[in-house]
C-alpha cells in the first residue's frame, strides 16, 4: 500500500482560514485505485492530525476491496522547510 500526506496552509497573514490535511492510499494491486480522507485543522500545524483516523480508513477500504490488510505500507510526507 502506497500512502500520500499533506497539508496545506492557507496564505500568510490569513488569520481567519483553516488548514485542510489529506492523505490518499492505494487500495489494489495494481496500485492505480486511490482512496482519499481529508480533514480540517489548526492552521499553522504541521503534522496531520489525527493522522491515526485517517490511516484507520484507509486500511479498512484495502481490507474491504483485498480481504486481507497490506503486508507493507509506504508512506510519502511532502517536505517541511523553515523560512
């Protein structure tokens, strides 16, 4: 299973906007079917929150769609930068 992580961040100055974080996880084989969670959170954090939900969701479409839940689980963070 292939999982994708990110958060976006609304513009600087922007007192009033969330943050939105979202992961995406392959569901088959063929790693061509994904299945997205999204959710809204503090703006300015940087790691998702609750990571854990999401991840749960995520395994139990795979484990619906395959009957069994993934061997490996490869996760892709988009970077962190300062400045």
């Amino acid at each position: 299973m292939f999982v994708g992580v990110d958060v976006a961040h609304p513009a600087p100055g922007d007192r009033h906007e969330l943050s939105i974080a979202s992961c995406v996880g392959t569901y088959d084989n063929s790693y061509v079917h994904y299945h997205p969670e999204i959710s809204v959170q503090q703006k300015a954090r940087r790691e998702l929150v609750p990571l854990n939900v999401s991840m749960e969701e995520l395994l139990k479409k795979y484990g619906h769609y395959n009957k069994r839940y993934p061997d490996n689980i490869f996760i892709f963070r988009d970077g962190l930068s300062e400045g």
